[in-house]
C-alpha cells in the first residue's frame, strides 16, 4: 500500500517540480511526458525515510489546488519551501482528486472505412461476400450502422465471427451495434447473373466508403473485362476461369462487363468525315474567324490532320484536346497547315483555327473563302456572322452557299457567340466564297462616366453669404477628373471623393478640377460613389425688402436626378419664388401671408439626434416646427428614399460645417484657389436654423441653367400689411354702407323670390327629391359633366351626395313609422279608431 500510495505522489510530484531534471525520460514513445525514477533514487530526492518531506511552495500549491480543500495543513517554511510532517504529507495525498476530463462529442456515430467485395460467379447467379471495416464512436448506446440496400436478399451477416443483429429500415438492411470500438461486418448475398444470355453483365450495388475493392472470379476464359466505375482493374486467367481485382471510386454501384475477346483483325485505312462550324467576328479593321472543325474518324487512329488555308488569311491560333505543335507548308499552288496529335485519334475529334483576315483599304470586296480539310470523305459545314464594330455588313455576292435563318444553324456554333448572330450560311463541299462590303460610320461618343444622383443643400445668412455643400453619386468608368464651373468669388472650404479628402486644383477657364476614382463592380454593374464639395460665396446682405438670387455650379457629368435644399433666414417672409428646377408643393403660386413656412430647429434637431433608433415621423416633424419634412413634386418622380436621404443631408449640414470649421478631418490643398491650404483658416459658426424649402429636377445637361431667385419682405412689414388691409376693408365698408344696405335690401327680395318659387312648386321639387332615382340622375350628370366643367362636376357631385344622405334618412324614418305601428296593441287601435 506504501508503494502505490507514494508511486501517485511522484507523477504530480516530478510533473511541477525541478529537482527531477536529472532523471532521463524513456525512449518509450508511448510514455511521452512521464518520467520513470528507481524507488531508491526517489526516497533519496523525497528523504522519505525521514519524519519531514520538503517540497516546493509552488509544489505545495498545486497540491492543494488538486486536492480541492480550501484549509491548509499544518506546515512550516524553511528556505522558501515547506516542510510537512510524513502524517500530514500523506492526507494531503490522499485528498489529491483524479482529474476529470469531459467528454468530447464526436463529429459521427460511426465511419465505415473499407468495403471488400469478393464474388463468384456461377451458371445462373453470383455469391458475395462483403467484408465492412466499421468504426462505432459513439458512446453508451447502440448504434445502427446502414449495410447493403434492402433490394438485396441477405444469406447471413456476421460481426467479428458471430451472428449479427440486423433490421431493415429507410431502405437499408441495419446491423445493430451494441458499443464503440471497430468492428469486422461480413454479408453473404447472392445476385441474379448468366453466362449464356445477354447481355453480360451484372451490376452491384455497394455502399460509398473512402476504400473500395472488388475482387470476381468468372468462370469464363479468354475475356475483356470493363469496369467503367474502377480506377485500376487488373485481370488473371486461372485455367478455365478468369478473376477479375479492382479499386473502385467513390460510387453507390458497380457495373461488371465482359465479352469475348476478338482477334485481332488487318488494319484498316482510316475514313474521315468533317463538319465545320464558321464563326466570322466583323472586328474595326479584319474579319476574325474561329472555325471548329469536327472530325469523325472511323476504322483506324490518325496521328495528324491537314487543312488548306487560303493565301488572304493569317493562322493565329490551333487548339484542342491532343493538339501538338502546328506548321504551316507549301505544296504545289497549295498553303497547308500540318497539325499533329500527341496521340492516336479515334472516334470524334474537334480541332479549333483561329484567323484573321485583313479589310481592303477601301473596306469593299472582302472575300471569304474558308478552310478546306484534306483527306476526308465528306466535307459539309454552317457559317455564322455576328457585328462586333459600328460598321454596316452587305454581302455582295456568295457562291456554293446556301442562306439559312439564324435559327437553324448548329446550336455549338450559335453558342459561340457572344453576340447576336446576323447572318446564317451552310456549304456542302467546296469551293465556295462569300464576299462583302464593310461600310463605316462615324462612331459616336458616349459617356463614361454620369452622375446617378445630386444633393445639394445651400445656407443663406443674413449677411449675405452662401454656403454649398453638393453631394454628387457618381459612377464612372474612366473619367479622369470632374469639372465644375464654380462662380469667380467662390472660396471652396473641401473636397472629399469616396468619403476621403483629395488634392483638386483649379484650370486655366476657373474650373475646379475633381479627381475621380473608378466604380466598383456590383452584380455586373458599376456600383457609385459619392464626391462632396463644400464652398461659400458672398453677396448682397439681405434688406427689409427685395430679393435674392442663387445659381448651382454646372458640373461636366450628365445628372439623373437633382434635389436641392435651401436654408433661408427665418426673420422673413418669402412671397414668391421662382425657379429653373421643379418647386415642391407648398412654395408653388404666391405665399403672401406665411402661410408655408417649414422653419428648421437646431435645438430640436439635437434631441432628435440623441433618440437614436426610437426616431419617428412626430419627432422628425418636430425639427421642422410641425410642418411636414417631407416634399411633393408634381412632375418630378422623387421616391420616398430619395427624400429621406435628402432630408439626412440637411441634418448633418451643421455637424459637416462644425467638422470643417475645427479642422477635424485633414483637406488636402487646393492648388490655384484662394486659399492654399484647403481648410478653414479660423473658427467658424454656421448657423443652421432657418426655413427650408426643396426644389428638384430629372436629366440635367451639362449646360442646363440651375438657378432660384425668391422674393422676400420683413415679417413686420407682413403684418403692418394685415392691418392696413384690415383698415381698408372697415373704411371701405363704411364709406359704401348705404349702397350696401341697399344691395342687402336687393338680395333678400331676391332670396324671397326664389323662396316664393320653391314654395309654390314644392309638391313638384318633393316629388323629386323623394324618387328613388335622383341619386343616380346626378351620378349620370356628374359623369357627363367630368371632362367638359370642373364647376358643375363639383356641384353635381355635391347634389349626388346629398341625395344620397336624403334617400338614407328617409328611408330610416319609415323604419321607424312601421316599428312603432308594429308594437302599438290591438285593443289600444281599435279605441283610438
């Protein structure tokens, strides 16, 4: 008991202590990490045969920690290492807890790694055994491990020599594993096959394992043997049988597939068809054709092929499967083209000629005469025509060709193209030509680069200075800088392309010169990005009464869509504008009495922002002093998404300018303009409360004005007008108080009148009002008079509705007459009559 108890104290012992460095460990691979001390050495290191054992106070520690106490046993220290007593070092160890480790899941419940096949065949069947590695991982439970497909009739199933346990289920005879470990799995089966009938052959269903071999022996001599599904097969004859050993790939069957062997007959001479498939590509300045030429090759193997190429035509390439090195000869009159196979072929083999053939100077007569192939039975072939310039096609003249819709040319030549094809012809043997007129035409240029949408948002201060901030989406494909035409007193504060500033710079015509980078590729189309350019202007400070104007800057890029807001001082009332571009809604006409104002608040705009994703549409209208942040365009298409992006761009106008003005972000210079560092040269506060008001437009060109002017006043000065006019009003009707008297007296005569009439034909008019069909008679008119008066539209629609509300009221109140004479009692009848 002393030995086992002490041989556990020297693992943890000789594991975390460094007195153990003079002992060697084994060369025992299997024992890698552990240590193996005599028994005598180890009491000498230990002093076991004394009362006191010293270790370690970091020994001393890991022993608790595995013990898992939290009290510590009696101990002193000496040396910087604690002395036990023999006693309390031995309940120390035996406290010590074996480490646990947990359990690991593994990826599969189990893993057939081999299958063997061995089979004999006989006269009307074929006996296998199947042998199955199989590995079982997991644990405490019984596992069913799928063998061979249910379809086959089992003689017996064996695991490691005794009767296995097997079910049927999902489609699969099941063996039934009762622990983890590997286990041999043998299967007896026999399967339906013949020797004398047809066709010889027998097919074998198998399980998909990572190593598969198929071992058969065949009661047959002098055979081939085909196994499509093996990567190595090898045969040996054993007197009148023949046994077939074969590595199969991964697969669920195996077909098996003999036949007799055949002597070996006198060769004969290949025969070789063709079918050739043109496809000509008119280029700028050649005809481009790659012709696929398909051989059938009968008989024997060919180790080359010839063609004849025609003396106007340039090889530029030969390929295909087994293609070696082409040359090109002279025989007689004749250009030919020498292409060799690196092997012998048999069968079908297509070989591809790529060439070219220059344009006549003045583009007229170009002739096609194709390839001829040499040594072939039958030539036949298509040619296919596509238009890969701006040119115009017009064949002049063809010979030994036959025109055929696009539609019945082969469909490989069909596929070839990368464009539409637009001529079709088909030859059965040569010679034959085609010969055309290419006619050019001035190309046209298109752009390579547009801007999909702009943002600009644009402050006026009561001082008279204009701040810009345009944002362009653009997508280019190789446009090298942007211009923009901006004002000649324009101080431009940043650029920034891709969210990144850049170096810009200004030209000799006072553009201001924007480089560009290029658009990603998403999905197959250029993806945008956005260039932001920031500038302020400075002109006549605003005044009690009067007007101001403001242009957009031209930018050399065609635009899609533009959106601009403008932050006007709030002080003021803006009666009237006037614009190039669409105005929304609520600035359209004369706005005399502010009556449209949409005012900007920062305050509410900085709570806003601290919301975060609780935002809603009552807290954004907040922002704009109640008045719906959104805009309406009568004939500008401006999605909902359009808006709310623009509607982003005005709330972080002010945080852009506070950024630009604290020089948070490094500029980059602006070579040529008035500042040459790029940057705000002091602190600036840009106010941005105002009023805001949007305008919009669809495809802008370059040269397009952009222009708005507004008509403003002092709001005192719109109220000093509503009490003038209030006083105008009460003078007036003063002073006209007796002629309006009288035009009062008039009226009501006239009211009488009417009134007299309506009395007097009121039997008629109820009678009327009380048809069933009055509703539909105004409906009727209200459809007549649509397309020819708005006003009567709107006052038989008013009719129609009225009626309506009538007949429902009248018919209610007969209701409830009849409910009332249906509850009244016969008795109390009777007396009232």
């Amino acid at each position: 008991m002393k030995r086992i108890l002490l041989s556990a104290t020297m693992i943890v012992l000789l594991a975390t202590t460094a007195l153990f460095t003079v002992a060697q460990p084994q060369d025992n691979p299997d024992d890698e990490g552990k240590l193996t001390v005599p028994w005598n050495e180890f009491k000498k290191l230990l002093n076991l045969d004394e009362d006191q054992i010293v270790i370690s106070l970091e020994t001393f520690q890991k022993l608790l920690a595995q013990t898992g106490t939290r009290t510590t046993p009696p101990h002193t220290m000496m040396n910087g290492n604690v002395v036990l007593t023999r006693t309390e070092f031995k309940k120390l160890v035996a406290q010590m807890k074996t480490p646990v480790y947990p359990d690991v899941t593994p990826p599969f419940d189990h893993l057939i790694t081999k299958a063997i096949y061995a089979g004999k065949m006989q006269e009307n069947s074929t006996a296998f055994t199947a042998v199955f590695n199989v590995h079982v991982l997991k644990k405490d439970a019984y596992v069913k491990v799928p063998i061979l497909p249910q379809s086959i009739a089992l003689a017996d199933m064996k695991v490691d020599g005794e009767q296995a346990l097997v079910i049927c289920e999902n489609g699969y005879h099941h063996v039934v594993l009762p622990k983890p470990g590997e286990f041999v799995v043998t299967a007896s089966y026999t399967l339906k096959s013949s020797l004398e009938k047809g066709p010889h052959k027998i097919d074998l269903a198998i399980r998909q394992t990572p190593i598969t071999l198929l071992k058969l022996e065949l009661p047959l001599k002098n055979i081939d043997v085909e196994i499509p599904q093996a990567q190595q097969v090898l045969t040996s004859p054993r007197g009148n049988t023949t046994v077939v050993s074969a590595v199969i790939g991964q697969g669920t069957y195996v077909s098996v597939r003999w036949r007799k062997k055949v002597a070996v007959a006198e060769k004969v001479p290949p025969k070789l068809y063709s079918e050739v498939h043109h496809l000509i590509s008119i280029q700028d300045d050649a005809l481009k054709t790659s012709s696929d030429i398909n051989y059938t090759i009968l008989h024997s193997e060919v180790d080359a092929v010839q063609l004849v190429i025609p003396e106007n035509v340039n090889v530029l390439a030969v390929s295909g499967e087994g293609v070696g090195e082409w040359q090109e000869a002279t025989k007689g009159n004749q250009r030919l083209l020498l292409i060799p196979f690196t092997y012998g072929k048999k069968g079908a083999a297509t070989v591809r000629v790529t060439t070219e053939t220059a344009f006549s100077e003045s583009g007229l007569s170009n002739a096609f005469f194709g390839i001829k192939t040499l040594g072939t039975v039958r030539e036949t072939g298509f040619i296919g025509i596509e238009l890969a310039t701006s040119a115009e096609v017009i064949v002049r003249e063809s010979e030994g060709l036959e025109k055929v819709v696009v539609q019945k040319l082969p469909q490989p030549l069909v596929n070839k193209s990368a464009r539409p094809l637009i001529m079709g012809f088909k030859y059965l043997k040569h010679p034959y030509s085609l010969v055309f007129d290419i006619q050019k035409h001035e190309k046209i240029g298109v752009p390579v680069a547009s801007i999909n949408f702009a943002s600009v948002v644009t402050l006026f201060t009561e001082d008279g200075k204009i701040v810009n901030r345009l944002v362009y989406q653009i997508r280019n494909s190789a446009k090298q800088f942007l211009e923009i035409q901006l004002p000649e007193n324009a101080d431009v504060w940043s650029v920034f392309v891709g969210n990144q500033p850049v170096e810009s710079s200004m030209n000799g015509q006072g553009k201001l010169l924007v480089p560009l980078i290029r658009s990603r590729s998403v999905d197959n189309r250029l993806d945008t990005f956005p260039v932001e350019v920031i500038y302020c202007t400075v002109q006549n400070r605003f005044s009690p009464f009067g007007s101001q104007v403001s242009a957009l800057p031209a930018a050399d890029l065609l635009t899609s869509q533009l959106i601009w807001s403008v932050y006007l001082p709030n002080d003021y009332s803006y009666v009237y504008f006037r614009s190039t571009l669409e105005k929304e809604e609520i600035i359209r006409g004369l706005n005399i009495f502010a009556g449209a104002r949409r005012q900007y608040d920062e305050d509410a705009m900085k709570e806003f922002s601290q919301l975060g994703d609780e935002k809603s549409r009552a807290e954004m209208q907040k922002i704009y002093k109640g008045k719906d942040y959104r805009s309406y365009f009568r004939n500008v298409p401006m999605e909902e998404d359009q808006i709310a992006s623009q509607v982003d761009a005005e709330l972080e106008f002010s945080g852009r300018l506070e950024g630009l003005s604290s020089n948070e972000v490094p500029q980059a210079p602006i070579s040529g303009g008035a500042v040459s560092t790029g940057v705000l040269p002091i602190q600036i506060r840009v106010p941005t409360s105002g009023q805001v008001y949007r305008f919009a437009k669809t495809i802008i060109k370059t040269d397009d004005p952009l222009t708005f002017s507004v008509i403003y006043t002092r709001l005192w000065i719109i109220s000093l007008l509503k009490w003038i006019s209030s006083a105008l009003i009460i003078l007036f009707i003063y002073l006209n108080r007796k002629r309006l008297m009288r035009i009062a007296r008039w009226s009501g005569e006239k009211l009488n009148t009417i009134a007299g009439w309506l009395k007097k034909h009121e039997s008629i008019i109820k009678r009327y009002a009380q048809s069933n069909m009055m509703p539909f008679a105004l409906f009727g008119l209200v459809v007549i008079f649509w397309n020819i008066s708005a006003q009567l539209t709107l006052l038989f629609f008013f009719l129609f509705w009225v009626s309506v509300v009538y007949q429902i009221h009248r018919l209610w109140k007969k209701r409830m007459q009849t409910r009332a004479a249906s509850k009244t009692p016969a008795g109390q009848h009777g007396t009232q009559q």
